[in-house]
C-alpha cells in the first residue's frame, strides 16, 4: 500500500488563508483568562453606533441588521434630528423615513419596521422603550440579537448579543462554541465571569471586527492570542 502523502505545514504567516476549522471548548480558566485579556484592551467599551437615548439606541440597532455600523451612522444623524421620538418618528412614517436611509441595505423593511415599532411604543407603551424582553421583541423589526443589544447598555442587564462576529469568533477560539446564535449566546453568558458579563459583548464585537476578522485573523497582534486554541493561527502580517 502506497504511503500517505506528508499533510502540508500548517501556514505560520499571513501569506496563505487559513482553513477554517473548529477549534476544541477552551476549559472556563482559559475562557476567563481570554475575555480578561480582551479587557484590557479597552476597558471602558462603547457601542460604535450612535444615538442619544433609549429610542435612537433601538432604531439604531434595528437598522444595523445585516450592515456596517458605520453605514448607519451616515444616515441616523439626519434621520433622528427630523424624528427625535417614537411619536414624530410614527408620524414620519415608513415613506419619511425611507429617503434618510436609502443607502443602508434592506432599507425598505426598515423604513416599515421603524415607522411600525415606533407606532407600537407610542399605542402600547407610553412613548417609552420598554425595557424587557418579551415587550421589546414583540417590536416590529426586534429580534432577539436587538433586544439584547438594548437591555445591555440601556437598561444594564447582563445580556450577550451575538452578531456575525462573535458567533464567528466564538467557533473560531473555542470560547463558545454552537450551532446557532442561540447555543454560542448561552454558552458565553455561563462561561464569562459575572463582573464582565455585560461589556464582553463589546469587547467580542470589536475584537471580531478589528482582529479575530472572517477572512484572515490578524494573530499576530491579538492580545488573547495565547488562550486560544484555534489551530491556524496567523501569526504575521501579510508581505
Ligand atoms: S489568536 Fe487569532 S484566531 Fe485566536 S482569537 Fe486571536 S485573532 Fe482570533
């Protein structure tokens, strides 16, 4: 039988894309030790999108589905100066709110969900965002990646929103791995220490965005990198 060929070396540097393959479940020492070293990074973490209050926090976040923070941040300065409230954002209306947010993608259901949600908070509850999570995602356009977002930095809760980054990242290292959304939520809301529970969100969000990226992970310049145990490090800059 002839010998197997020799499996090529795994790539050291930024030169080849690394495969993508799941890495083992980092034991709890280690996955503290990780979001710890995250930490100290940045240890005061703030959403990138902007608003000013509770309302332009939410509409934020549901227009940030499925585009770049920044692209929302383009549009939402105009948008919320010409509708500061869910009352003048309902009268707005789906037709209104279209033009200020026509370079975003999807922006047709949001200009629906918006005028819609808005609609629903001045009917059902006060003009107030409320502020748990049954009433929240029964908001039009409000899922529960949103409601998460919400309850943690509005209301203080120790919620974990995962997006496409920390669902990535949380495969990626080990940290958390799932199949869904939901499996990678639960499993980083047990594994993180309680006093960094509700800023890890944050600190996944970034990290996934600015270094531990979908294409090539930049290793070497990860502050967490000795905790984790993806297998394909890529550990210099691209020549
Ligand atoms: S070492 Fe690399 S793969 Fe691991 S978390 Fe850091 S950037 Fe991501």
């Amino acid at each position: 039988m002839p010998a197997k060929p020799a499996r090529p070396k795994r790539p050291d540097h930024g030169t080849v894309a690394a495969p993508r393959r799941a890495a083992r479940l980092m034991p709890a020492a280690q996955a503290e030790a990780f979001i710890r070293a995250l930490a100290t990074t940045n240890p005061a973490p703030q959403s990138e999108l902007l608003y000013h209050d509770t309302f332009t926090l939410l509409v934020a976040v549901v227009l940030s589905a499925q585009t770049t923070d920044a692209a929302v941040n383009r549009c939402t300065p105009a948008l919320f100066a010409a509708a500061p409230t869910p009352a003048a954002m309902a009268a707005l209306g789906a037709e209104g709110i279209g033009p200020y947010i026509r370079t975003i993608g999807l922006w047709q259901g949001k200009a629906k969900n918006v005028a819609a949600l808005a609609r629903d908070l001045v009917d059902k509850h006060g003009g107030q965002v409320p502020g748990d999570r049954e009433a929240l995602e029964a908001l039009p356009g409000v899922g529960r990646k949103t409601a998460n977002v919400v309850l943690n930095i509005a209301f203080g809760q120790n919620t974990m929103a995962v997006d496409t980054h920390i669902f990535r990242l949380g495969n990626r290292c080990g940290l958390a791995p799932g199949k869904t959304p939901r499996e990678v939520e639960e499993r980083l809301v047990k594994r993180c220490p309680p006093d960094l529970l509700r800023d890890a969100h944050h600190w996944l969000i970034l990290h996934g965005r600015y270094i531990c990226k979908a294409r090539a992970p930049e290793c070497w310049r990860c502050v967490a990198r000795a905790f984790c145990n993806y297998r394909d490090k890529v550990l210099a800059p691209p020549l």
